[in-house]
C-alpha cells in the first residue's frame, strides 16, 4: 500500500498549497483523468523536486499551479505569491536582443520603462550573461538561452518580494549536456539561496532531484497521485555523482520503476 508522507513539517504558511486537486481532461467515454487528488504543500523557500512517469500529470500540475488551466476539482493556494514558469524549451522572442527579451517581461509586470534596462542589466549578471546583451537568441548556447530564460522567468516576478516569488519550472535542463547542466544547477541553487525563491523543479533525472532538492516528491503513474516524498538530508552544494545523492537517487529510481511497473501492468 502506498501513502503520502509529508517529510518537511512547517509552521509558516505554506508558499503553495495544493488539496485535493484532481484535474479531468475531456467528458464522457474520452475522458481522461490526469492528476487524482493531489495534496502537496511546499513551504516558503523550499526547493520541492517532482518526478514522475511520463504522462502522470507534472506538467499538468504545473500549468494548474501556474495559473493556466483550473482544477477539476480541489483547490491551490499560493498565499499571494507571484508565480514564474520555466519550459524546457527557452520560448525567447528569436527577433528580439537578449536584453529586449528580458525588457518585454518587465514591461508586461509594469516595470517603468526608465527602470527597464538596469534590471534587464541586473537580471542578466545574475545569471552570468553580462557580456551577451546585444546577442539574439540563435547567437547562444543551448545552455546560454536557458541562462535568459530563467532571468526571464525572474523579470516576470519583478515587483515581487523575491521571498514571495514561486519558480515552477517544468524540466529546464533536459535538453543540455551533462557538463553544461551541472554549471547551471549550480547557478540555480545560487540564485535560489540569494533571492530566497521558492522552487517547484519537475523532471525526469532523478539523481538531479536529488542534487538540488530540499525534498523529492514521487507521482504515481496516471492518474497522479503523490505517493512517496524523500527528504534530501545531504549538505549543499552537492555533486550530482557523489556516493550519497547516487544512493538515494538508486532508491528512489527503485520506487520509481514500481511506479512505472505497475502502470505498465
Ligand atoms: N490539454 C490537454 N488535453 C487533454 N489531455 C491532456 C492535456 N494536457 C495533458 N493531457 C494528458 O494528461 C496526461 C498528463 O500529461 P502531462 O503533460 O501533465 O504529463 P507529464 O507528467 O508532464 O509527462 P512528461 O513527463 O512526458 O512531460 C497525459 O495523458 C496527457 O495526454
Ligand atoms: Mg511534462
């Protein structure tokens, strides 16, 4: 039998919470049931990883928490917290310079247009991109236009508190090279620990959950359920091939492949 444990008791509110969220696509004989009943709380400054089979719902339950479709059922509750989210695909505007992209986010969030090109400037030395302004999308790196996706994700949060600030981010990294991806886990959990953000991280790569999570949440197969959460106790920064975060990833992918065993049953 499998349950819901719930690893990180919290005594604030939490940043996001999700009750009883079932989310339903279509009606009658075609319908079909993505997510059942989801319960997830994830607390202010948390960094919660979400893995699951594939068609299980992460992405369905992003867009619900994002705001871009309702729940069938249930409710989700982001305490006012502004929400950001990151594709695995960058989505920049390729006519665009990389500063006009980040500028065009800042003008959605009313940023005065004064204002724009420090910020635009700010966002992209966070993310060590200082040099590439001028660049337009096709002229960076795989790696790079991720780099001005997520400070494009934050520009979407500007006039914030970044304490307020929920990054749901739905496989950033999954179409990069190793090598590439453990600079930019690095810098994401940089950025995280400095703006106090709280992170909502789906992906397939479990010993990336576990490289960067506070807590690995577990989906069953569809219709996704939370079924497992594994708190990630290890001392950060950590290395993806450490023995410790390889030992837990190695559990962890043990359920996981349950999960899948059993859907394929
Ligand atoms: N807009 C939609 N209309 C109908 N069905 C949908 C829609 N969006 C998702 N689904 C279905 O809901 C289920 C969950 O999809 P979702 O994209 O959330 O899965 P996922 O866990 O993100 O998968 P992956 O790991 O492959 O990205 C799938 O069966 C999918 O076909
Ligand atoms: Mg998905």
């Amino acid at each position: 039998m499998t349950q819901a444990v719930k690893a990180v008791p919290s005594r604030t509110a939490p940043a996001v919470r999700l009750t009883g969220v079932s989310k339903m696509f279509g009606s009658g004989g075609t319908a079909l049931l993505a997510l059942d009943q989801v319960d997830l709380d994830v607390s202010p400054g948390e960094f919660v990883c979400l893995l699951g089979a594939s068609g299980c719902g992460k992405s369905t339950l992003l867009n619900l928490v994002a705001g871009l479709d309702g729940p069938s059922a249930g409710t989700i509750d982001l305490g006012g917290a502004r929400v950001a989210l990151m594709f695995q695909e960058p989505a920049l505007f390729p006519w665009l310079t990389v500063t006009a992209n980040l500028e065009l986010a800042l003008k959605m969030r009313g940023v005065p247009r004064q204002d724009r090109r420090d910020r635009a400037a700010e966002l992209l030395d966070s993310v060590h991109l200082g040099g590439f302004a001028r660049k337009r999308p096709h002229q960076l790196s795989g790696g790079m236009r991720q780099r001005v996706a997520l400070a494009r994700a934050l520009a979407l949060t500007a006039g914030a508190d970044d304490h307020g600030t929920v990054l749901l981010m739905d496989e950033p990294f999954g179409a990069l090279d190793a090598m590439t991806r453990d600079l930019l886990h690095d810098e994401i959990e940089r950025i995280w620990r400095e703006r106090g953000l709280t992170v909502l991280f789906v992906t397939h790569n479990v010993r990336e959950a576990v490289r960067l999570g506070d807590r690995v949440v577990l989906l069953s197969s569809r219709p996704g359920r939370v079924v497992r959460e594994f708190p990630v106790p290890m001392a950060r920064p950590r290395r993806i091939d450490s023995p410790e975060v390889a030992s837990l990833a190695a559990s962890i992918t043990d359920r996981l492949r349950e999960e899948v065993g059993r859907h394929g049953a």
